[in-house]
C-alpha cells in the first residue's frame, strides 16, 4: 500500500487505542476505589463539605456524566482540576513538560551514543573479554534502579568532586529568556535552545552542567538495548560476503566497520529510539525525583504525596497521550524510510 | 492402536535445551549465575529470621546512624536499627511482589493470549488493540496510577505490576501461538480430526512454554525494579515492615549527612537480585530463540 | 625466489566441541607466473587455505602455526596496516558469489574509486573513474556501466567486476575461490576463458580454487588436491590427470562422467568426508579407500615425492 494509505490506517489505528487508554485511566481513578473523593481526605470531613468539594470538581455526577465530560474536557486540553486548590491541571501540565522533554531529550542523546558506540565495540571484539563485559554492562545497567543510581552519581560527582550541581535545574536568575525581537519573547521551555536562541553562553553552559548527571544517570540505565541491538546488527552485518570482499580489498577496517555495517543498523536503531520513549518517560519519574528536576514526574510524585487524584489522573492522561502520539509519529517515519513496508 | 501415537508426541524443548548448560556458552553460564544470585538470596530471606542478629524492627538496639563496625557489620540507620538484619529480612516484600505480580499475570495473560491469537478474527483484534493500549502505556507511570488508587500493601502492588506486564505475556504468546499455528505439523493435527481443544494444549502450548518461562523471569526482575520505584515513590507499604525499598528510599535523606550505609546496602540487594533475575531471563531467552550461531 | 611460500600452514577452527583443523600442516609454493588449481571437495579446507593468504579467516578460525610469505611480507606475523596494503594491491581476491560480494547500495564506480584511493590516495576521483572504466572496457563491458547499481547486472557480468575489482591495482597473485561456481555453464566457460586470456596478457600468478576438476585441466600448469584439510597430492597437471596417484584423485577422475564413453556407469566414492572434530587415526582417507592396508589405520601418510609429484599415501611410500 503505499505511504498516506499506510498513515491513514495507522490513524485510525491509533484512535481506538487512545480511547481505550482514555478509557482505562477514568475507571482506575474514578471507579476503582470507590470515591477519589473520600479518598483524598485524611481525616472525616462533614458531608456538606464532602458534597461541595465533588461538586467543584464534577465528581458529583453520574459516572457516564463524568466520562463525557472528561472526554470532551481532553478534547479542550483540560486535563481536570486539581484536588488541592482546584487550579487547572492543564497548566501545570504545559509548565512542567519541557523540563521533563529537555530531561529526554539529552537521556536520549547519552542513551543511543554510550549504546551504540559500546556495541560496535563489543562486535569488533568477538567473543573476547570485552565483548563478554560489554554485554554484562548492558544488562546490569538495566538491572540498577534509576534511582540508586542517581544518589551514587550524586554523591560522586556532585559531593565528593564537586564537578556538577547535586540537583534542580538553574540557579536563580540563570533561566534563559529565549528568542527576543522587538518587544516579543519566545522561549522554548528547553533551556538550551532558549540559551542558544539568546545568545548566552554562560546560560548555556550552566544549563547544560545542570542537565548533565541526570541524563548521564536516565541514559546509562536505558543504554543495555541500544547495545544489545547495535551489536546483533553489526555481527550480522560483517558476516555478509560483501564485507569480507570489501576487506580483501583492504579496505581500512574503521571504513568497513562505520561505513559499511553500521549504516545497516540506522533504522533499527531509529525505531527503538521510539520505542524507547516511554521507558525514558517512566524513567524520568523517578530520575527528576532524584536530581530534584522540576519536571512532570516530578510533579505526578508530589501530588501523590497530597492525594491529588484529580491531577494525577490528569498526569497520567497526558502521558499517554504523548506515548501514543510518538509510536505514531516514528511508525510513520519508518515506513517513510523503508519501503519495504508499504511497499 | 490409541490416538496417542497418531498425535506424536512433542518434546517439551524445554529438556533438551537445559541439559548441560555449562557447555552452552555464555546464555548457559547466565543462567547459572543468576540463578545462583536468585537462589541465595531467597534462601537469604527465608533463613532470615534465624541467621540475623537483631530484630529488624526494635528502634535502638544500636546508636543511631553509626557506620559499619564490628557489632553491626553494615551500620545502623536513624532509628538505630541494625542494617545487617534488614537486609536479610528486606528482600521479603520484593519476593512476595514479585511472585505474587507473576502469577496474575501467568493466570490471566497465558489464557487470554492462547484463546485470542488461536481463535483468531475479532476476539484476536479486540484483544490485541487492549493489550497494545496498556502496552504502550510507560510501565511505571500506570502501575503509579493504579497503586495510588488501590493503596498500599503487597497485593496491592502486585496487582498494579501484575496489570503493566501481562500484555508483554500476550503479546510473546500470541507472536509464538501465530508462528506455530501454521506450522505443517499442527495443520495435519487439524486435518486429523483433533479437536481446537487438543491442538491448542497438546501441540502448541509446549511449544510456548519455553518462551513463557523466558517472560516470566524477566518479569521477575521488572517487577523487583517496579517495585522499589513505587515504595520510591511513597506507594510501598507502612513503615513497620523490613524493606530493601523503603530503605533505599529513606537512605536517601540520610546521605547528605554521610550515612551512605543505609542506602547502599539495601540498593545494592535489589541490583543483584534484578541482575539475577535478569541474567536467567537473558540467558533462558537466548537459549530458546538462539539469534547468531557461530 | 618464489612469490609465495606457505610452509606447515595450520589454521584451526575453535568450536565448543573441538578445535578443528581446517588445514592441517599443507605447503605450497607458487613461482611468478604460475598457475595452480585447487581442488577438492566442499569443506575440505581450500577456501580456509585461500583465505588465509591474506589473512582473512573468519572468526572462530585462527591461523595456528606454520608460514606464508609473500614475496618478502611474513603474512602471518606482519601488522595490520602491512596486511591492509598487501589486501587488493598485492593479492587480488575473487570471491564465489558475484552477487553478494558487492555492496548493493554502492555504485560500481564507487566500489574502484573506494579502492583505488584506499590504496593510492594521492589518485583524483575522476582518474580512479577512468581506471575502472578502462578495466570493465577489458573485461568485455561497456564503461558507461560504471555508474550502475550492482543489482543492474547478471551473474556472469558481476563476476567480471569483480575480477576487474581485484585486477584493477595490478595485484602480483590473484586467488579465484569458485569464481564460476554459482553461474550457469556457458557463463562459466566464458569467465574461464576470460581468465585464462588474462593470466596469459597480465602475466598473472593464478591460485584457481575449485571444486570442478574439469575447470583445472584446461587452466592450471600444476594442481593440488585437497582432502580433509591435507594435501593429498601435488603434481603437474598432464601427469595428475593422466597417472593419477593418490587413491582420491583416482575416484575424483573416475566420477567425472565421460560424455564419449557409451553405457558407463557412474561412479562416486563411499562414505563421505570425515568428521574433523572427531578424525580417524592414521590416513584420513582409509575409511573410504578401497587399497587401505594396516598401515593406514595407524600411520598418518607424509607427502613424500614420487615420479616428479608429490603424493601423501602409504602405497607410496616406500619406507
């Protein structure tokens, strides 16, 4: 079929699932145990109270009532109120993200390098010592809780040699401002594009000295697959005949590694970036949590902590959404990429 | 001359497969040593409450945040508790976690991925589009929301892990029931008249099982990490009980005052046993569907 | 001085089982000029030995001991970079498969360009073209295909490309290993002819590493029959095909139909190649040799010289 027959399907694909999703989220909040509501209060409050708060929140309603007005509500980009102070989740929302996006998209850049360059290694080296260690780096990564890890960066770098911030994101007055023209201000959220747009180093060198321990902690966890994958492809790839035929040729063995055979691993590698992505989200929970990163996770994590059903049902909404928005969108890059798909 | 004959008679890969593991490279000496870390350490918590040498729980039987020494070999924590004797009681929520959240997902994805790829047509779609939703969901953030829900507690938590993996069971399942289902040999069971019911748990589900056991295992692991994640997050149990989570949890407060002894005992437990866990999963998984034979 | 001399060459394969000797102490030495063809059946080590010639046996296999020297390169023992250069400039490689051998996303031209500078980097772009196009115009095919996909061409041609890949730096050695196995049989003539028109104008050193006696015979000066990664024997090819030796050359002849011959049966050799990771004592080819006496049971056969050839068996040993 060819490539928008392909999108298409692939849409609408995509739309039940986000239902469903939509769907599973309302049931576990909201009927699962019972009453949010009740739930949210420590101490017994008086049932006027009760009655009023339900009422502020719409968890008054019949549940079918709820469900539509949820679903309309997402439809409007109003992911519910919250518990605490009945403010719109929504806002939140969108302040929060690009620190957690900022906090992927660097997780990614470490996860993918440190992976694939260990697994072009551990194939060169068939077999050997290094091989056998790279691949036991790969799965213990994995095997650390993201968390601990993070407390022993932490305490390495950050206390002991002092080389990087133990935690938050900036110090006050370093937030970049962002593309200015004329009287506008554009920023980003992400603080080395915004950095970058205006035109400051030092904001940009203090983002990214902020940035760095957490990605380097999210991205070392998560890297175990990147290696395993880099280097099954590579180990095919230079059993084919054409390598060989190329190496007696003498062709210089970097050329035949980097030029040859890792091209064939680029698409794969691609797509378990995608698939990756919400690994990297769930990840991120727990790492701003650690580093202090005022992020969505870290935001999800603290309403926990005050029982803020309404908000967290709202967190976990949204994520979902951008899951499912980005398996759509890297679907559709890979079948751009490859042909043999739609083809 | 019974049927029996006729069916044949499929050998279990299983068997074949795990004999003589210590010749099969690296996958076999993986799934040694892992299981070797697993075993220990159940063994550990098992033996627990007569090989430690306080009571996890008592307040003070030691001074408060003392670093390891010879009485207590890994330290005490701020309530003067005695590390040695919580880290061998520790792993027991993890374990019941664990097996508890396998379980589930063994009695409920193992069905429903048998019944929905063998039978195909719409009870297939409609499973697969429910599994794919749940599946596409990042792991830890659902369990959160439905341990946030439920409450603390072990079943709890379970249920919440239990709920995240039993689509990777379907999905493994089904991809396997797909595969074999068109394989000649089960096609000439049907052609011989067995029945659905025969074919799905006499032909194919042994062939299944080795990947089942793959899963599982490393479901194992995922749900030893899941769970230290939500006691991280303040989902785990109430204090009282022993817990390498809620001691990796509260450690962390303690560090900034050098008591780095509380976490990382306690830290280092979980790695191991996830490590354990996962070097059986790696290992079982590469034995089963082996990739590159050299 | 010879241009190669391989002297006591081991090459062992490690598997979990054992380590098999793919080639088993086999010496070779091919003068300037000279052609020798390579014969033996499939995994009887002639591609191994080929291979090991510029030091490109695939992992598990190592080169284990003996000797290759090239002109005055030790091959086993030299350096990386001195293997790379002796790699397409000095020994030029054709490989079995035409069609697998080239990369399928790289133009033709590409593939000399990358090789010609690999080697003469100091060559423009363009003049490393022409050079190219000038080989594919003596091979028979039209230069303006050098800005083809490899896909675009057949079988036969795609073997020619790869013969002029390995002509292209003017190599002393050219090793063929199957070159016409996976092509039809009037391609097959075509490419020998090709080879041998080559060999004569170029002056070429040829190894011809076959599974195909009926290729050797019109091609090689001398040829050597592998069996069980050992030389059986070693000898000029009117005297080998004409008074063969060794009990194997003897049944390989015979199994070659003879299209003059009326009502003659085919014939083929019993039992089949040994297990090398578990061989028999004494000769290897004993369980399959229909003179196997005591001695062959025990005693592992040395090439010795007999009648100006060199034959590995008892019944020719006199000692």
């Amino acid at each position: 079929m060819s490539l928008r027959s392909y999108v298409i399907a692939r849409i609408l694909l995509t739309i039940p699932m986000i239902m469903l999703l939509l769907t599973f989220v309302f049931l576990v909040v909201r009927v699962l145990p019972g009453d949010p509501a009740s739930l949210h209060f420590e101490k017994q409050v008086s049932p006027e109270m009760l009655l009023d708060f339900k009422r502020r929140l719409g968890l008054d309603k019949p549940l079918i009532v709820q469900y539509f007005e949820y679903l309309v509500g997402l439809l409007r980009g109003d992911f519910g109120k919250s518990m605490q102070d009945f403010s719109p989740v929504s806002q939140q929302i969108f302040s929060a993200f690009p620190a957690t996006l900022e906090l992927a998209i660097f997780s990614s850049i470490i996860m993918v390098s440190v992976g694939v360059v260990l697994g072009v290694q551990a194939s060169r080296s068939y077999n050997s010592a290094r091989d056998h260690s790279i691949r036991v780096f790969g799965i213990a990564s994995y095997a650390i809780p993201v968390f601990f890890l993070g407390e022993v960066v932490i305490m390495i770098f950050a206390i002991y040699f002092h080389l990087f911030p133990a935690g938050d994101r900036i110090y006050p007055g370093m937030a970049p401002t962002g593309l200015t023209i004329g009287g506008l201000h554009w920023s980003s959220g992400l603080f080395v594009l915004d950095s970058i747009l205006e035109g400051n180093p030092t904001k940009l060198g203090v983002s990214l000295r902020y940035l760095f321990l957490p990605s380097l902690t999210l991205g070392t966890v998560l890297c175990g697959i990147f290696i395993r994958l880099t280097r099954g492809n590579m180990l095919e790839t230079l059993q084919l005949d054409f390598v060989t035929a190329a190496r007696a040729r003498g062709i210089k063995e970097t050329t035949v590694v980097y030029g040859y055979a890792l091209r064939n691993a680029f698409l794969p590698i691609l797509t378990m970036m995608g698939l990756q992505f919400a690994a990297l989200l769930a990840g991120a929970v727990l790492t701003e949590t650690t580093f202090s990163w005022p992020g969505l996770g870290r935001y999800l994590v603290d309403r926990i902590s005050f029982r803020d059903y309404t908000a967290i049902q709202g967190v976990v909404v949204f994520f979902g959404i951008l899951v499912a928005m980005v398996s759509l969108a890297v679907d559709i890059i890979y079948a751009y990429l490859d042909p043999r798909i739609r083809f | 001359m019974k049927n029996e004959k006729l069916q044949g008679r499929i050998v279990v890969q299983l068997l074949p497969q795990l004999r003589n593991l210590r010749q099969r490279g690296l996958a076999g000496w993986a799934i040694l040593i892992g299981a070797a870390i697993v075993a220990a350490m159940a063994i550990m918590t098992v033996t627990s409450p007569w090989i430690r040498p306080y009571d996890p729980i008592v307040i003070n039987v030691g001074p408060i945040l003392s670093p390891p020494s010879a009485q207590f070999p890994l330290g005490t924590n701020h309530l003067g508790q005695d590390m040695l004797s919580r880290v061998y009681s520790g792993g027991a929520i993890m374990f019941q976690v664990a097996v508890l959240s396998v379980i589930v997902c063994l009695v409920v994805g193992v069905p429903i991925g048998l019944f929905a790829s063998y039978l195909g047509g719409y009870t297939d779609k409609v499973a697969s589009l429910v599994m794919d939703s749940i599946y596409a969901f990042p792991g830890l953030v659902l369990a959160i929301a439905i341990a946030a829900m439920l409450g603390p507690g072990v079943v709890n938590m379970a249920l919440s892990i239990a709920v995240v993996y039993v689509p990777s069971y379907f999905r493994i399942i089904r991809s396997q029931v797909l595969t074999i289902k068109e394989l000649p040999y089960v096609e000439a069971a049907t052609i011989m008249g067995a029945k659905s019911r025969t074919t799905l748990f006499r032909y194919i589900l042994p062939n299944v099982i080795p990947s089942i056991v793959a899963i599982a295992t490393i479901n194992f692991a995922d749900a030893v990490l899941t769970s230290a994640g939500l006691t991280f997050v303040g989902l785990g149990l109430p204090v009282s009980t022993p817990d390498w989570g809620w001691d990796l949890t509260y450690g962390r407060r303690l560090l900034p005052s050098g008591a780095w002894w509380v976490i990382a005992f306690p830290g280092l437990m979980v790695v191991l046993l996830a490590l354990g866990f996962t070097m059986m999963g790696e290992g079982l998984s590469e034995l089963f569907n082996p990739r590159l034979q050299k | 001085m010879p241009l190669l001399d391989i002297e006591s060459l081991v090459v062992e394969y490690h598997t979990l089982r054992a380590n098999v000797k793919a080639v088993d102490r086999v010496s070779l030495s091919m003068e300037k000029g000279h052609t020798l063809g390579l014969v033996g059946e499939s995994g009887c080590g002639k591609s191994t030995l080929g291979l090991s010639t510029i030091r490109l046996v695939p992992p598990p296999g190592k080169i284990a001991s003996g000797h290759i020297v090239l002109g005055e390169t030790d091959i086993i023992n030299c350096s990386d970079e001195d293997i790379r250069k002796v790699r397409g400039k000095r020994v030029g490689y054709i490989f079995q498969d035409p069609m697998t051998s080239l990369n399928p996303v790289k133009r033709i031209g590409a593939h000399f360009v990358e090789m010609i500078h690999t080697h003469e980097p100091e060559v423009s772009e363009q003049d490393a073209l022409k050079r190219g196009k000038d080989v594919l115009e003596r091979l028979g095919i039209l230069p303006e295909r050098i800005d083809d996909f490899p896909h675009q061409f057949s079988g036969g041609m795609r073997q020619r490309v790869m013969i002029g890949l390995a002509l292209a730096l003017g190599p002393d050695l050219l090793i063929a290993d199957e070159p016409t196995t996976s092509l039809d049989v009037i391609v097959e003539a075509q490419i020998i002819e090709l080879l041998k028109e080559l060999k004569e104008s170029l002056k070429l050193t040829l190894i011809l590493i076959t599974h195909n006696i009926g290729i050797v015979a019109e091609t090689a000066d001398r040829v050597a029959v592998m069996y069980a990664g050992r030389i059986a024997e070693l000898g000029q090819t009117g005297d080998l095909f004409e008074k063969p030796m060794h009990p194997y050359t003897q049944a390989l002849l015979n199994s070659v139909p003879n299209i003059t011959k009326k009502g003659q049966v085919l014939s083929w050799i019993p039992g089949a190649p040994p297990d090398l990771a578990e061989p028999p004592p004494g000769c290897l080819y004993h369980p399959r040799c229909p003179h196997a006496f005591d001695r062959c049971k025990k005693e592992e056969p040395l090439l010795t010289k007999c009648n100006g050839s060199q034959v590995a068996c008892h019944l020719y040993d006199k000692r």
